[in-house]
C-alpha cells in the first residue's frame, strides 16, 4: 500500500480523536441554546475554570492565594493534602452546579424577554470575568492535570496495524478515552432530552417560555439544570483538553473552534455538535496534510472558519439545524 495513503488514513483517525474533543465544547453551546435560546460564548472559559478549579482542589491549592498574600502579608499556597481524582471531579461539579445558580439568579434572570444580542454581550461578560476570576482564584501559571487517564501510544493499534499494512498507526491512549466518554455523554443526553420528563420541559421551554410557563414549568429550574449540564460538559472538555496540553488559559480559545463546528452541526442539535466535530477534526487534519505543503502550511489555524462560511451561504441551519421559515 502506498506510504502517502498509509499516512492520510492514520491522519484522518487523528482527525477523528480531535474532532470529538471539539465537539465536547459544542455540546455545551447546544445545550444552553436549546433551552434558552442564548449562545453562551462563554462555553470554552467555562472548560478553563472548570479545570482550573479542579487541578486547584487534586493538588489542594489555597484559593486567592496571591490576594491572600497581597492584603495581609500570609504567604500560604497549599494546604498540605492531596485530594483523589474522583472525589476532586464530584466537588468540582458541585462548584459548576453552584456556578449554574449564580449565573442564572444574578445575570439571566434579570435578562428574560430582552433582545438576543444583549443576552450574547452578557456571556461575553461573563466570558472575561470568569477568566479573570480563574486567575485571581488558581494562578495562571500552566498547571499539569493528571486525573489517571492513560496516555501515549496505544500499542495494540500500532501492533495490529503494523501487521496488517507494515506501518505502525500512532493513536493517542487520551483522545481514545475522550472518544469513548463522548459517545457516552451524546447517548445519555439524547437519552435525557427525548425521554426523562425534565428533558421533555427542557425542549418545551425551548419552543415557547410562555407556554412552557403556562404548563406550570418553572423556567428559573430549567435555566438552572441546562446551565449545570452545561458545566458538566464543559468539566469533561476541561479534563481532556486540560489532560492532552496542559491547564493553561489559551484553553478557553478551544470555544472559538466550537463555533465552526455549531455552524455545520446545527445550533440546535446535539447529535449535530458530534458530527460537525469529526467533519472539522478530519477536515483540517486533511487539508494540512494535502494542500497545507502547498501553501506554506498552518491551514488548521483557517480552515474551519473558511468552511464555516461556506455552510453559512448555502446552508445557515447547518446538517441538522432547524430551517426557519418566516411569514410575512
């Protein structure tokens, strides 16, 4: 078999590895604008925090430690204990759930019934105080995080494929395990929203808030939930992403790739997100590889917004968005 396709087929596998953690990102923006119709911009700082305050509680870090430091002279960084990864994910989830509420009561529940572009410009707010947050709270020194998830390469893909094509695949232990827990988080939340009777409010108040609220749905606890799964979304991003290049703050501009990947899933649908994931992870691996060499190379840093714009043209809804039709 030619070298070149060996190549572009261990190329497209990667692709597809990338493309997944892509699509972890998308899911959270999918989820809050079904629910409420707010494209949470503010998705990818949310991975950053999540992972921050994560690595923050494993390595038992005092939070506000420089502030501590700055107004009372105490320099303390750590509390002298060690926090096992599971336990420290389930407090952190607690942290996003607590989040959820904050940013619902003191944010959008002062924004129901205002125009789309202003509850945008509040994410985008909240976007950069988080951030900022972040850095006060945990540092921003790069912080290795290291939940137990096995990385490197995976030696049975490159033994069977050595000995199938006499070339050896090189496919990462970490964007396996991130491919796996991805399917698992899109069937459990397809599984969520079609079938549990908050998944089914959950796509009522998308529909309508006013007849959702006539029904007797109480939208503060809608808002509350899609916020929270949001956050759990964007903490499984943050452990992959955070686990594959360090916990440092260029992670919360994984959310600009995400945007590509609603624009040809669907801004509204979840399987979508997954879709349009591995259509940018495989596309912009492929480009680099083919056309990239022609051109001076660094296309991934382009490709998926100039793709984007093309799906924009000819199809705004996206592969699986919702066509909307207005009346006049």
């Amino acid at each position: 078999m030619p070298e070149q396709l060996l190549w572009g087929m261990e190329i497209v596998m990667n692709g597809l590895m990338t493309g997944v953690l892509y699509a972890l990102v998308a899911l959270g923006f999918v989820l809050i604008f079904k629910a409420s119709g707010i494209f949470n911009f503010s998705q990818g700082v949310m991975a950053l925090f999540a992972a921050l305050t994560l690595v923050g509680i494993m390595e038992g870090r005092v939070p506000f430690s420089h502030l501590i430091k700055a107004v009372s002279g105490v320099s303390v960084h750590h509390f002298g204990w060690n926090v096992p990864a599971f336990a420290a994910i389930l407090l952190t989830m607690a942290v996003m759930v607590l989040l959820a509420w904050l940013v619902n009561r003191f944010i959008f529940r002062h924004l129901v019934g205002q125009e789309p572009i202003i509850l945008f410009m509040a994410t985008i707010g909240l976007a950069y105080f988080l951030e900022g947050f972040g850095d006060i709270m945990w540092g921003s020194d790069i912080k290795k995080l290291d939940v137990g998830l096995p990385e490197g390469i995976n030696d049975t893909i490159d033994e069977v494929t050595f000995n199938l094509l006499g070339y050896g695949f090189f496919i990462d232990n970490l964007d396996l395990w991130a491919t796996f827990v991805a399917v698992l988080l899109v069937i459990a939340l397809v599984m969520f929203a079609q079938y549990s009777k908050h998944g089914r409010a959950m796509r009522a108040v998308a529909d309508d808030h006013q007849a959702a609220l006539s029904v007797g749905i109480n939208l503060n606890f809608i808002w509350v939930m899609v916020w929270s799964l949001a956050g759990f979304v964007a903490l499984v991003a943050g452990i992959m992403w955070g686990s594959k290049s360090g916990v440092q703050f260029s992670l919360s501009l994984i959310a600009l790739k995400a945007l590509p990947v609603l624009m040809l899933g669907g801004f509204t649908s979840i399987p979508g997100a997954i879709v349009g994931g591995l259509i940018i992870g495989v596309g912009e691996k492929l480009f680099e590889f083919i056309i990239g060499p022609m051109v001076g190379g660094a296309t991934e840093n382009w490709f998926a917004y100039v793709l984007a714009l093309i799906f924009l043209v000819f199809r705004p809804q996206g592969l699986f968005g919702e066509k909307i039709i207005e009346r006049v």
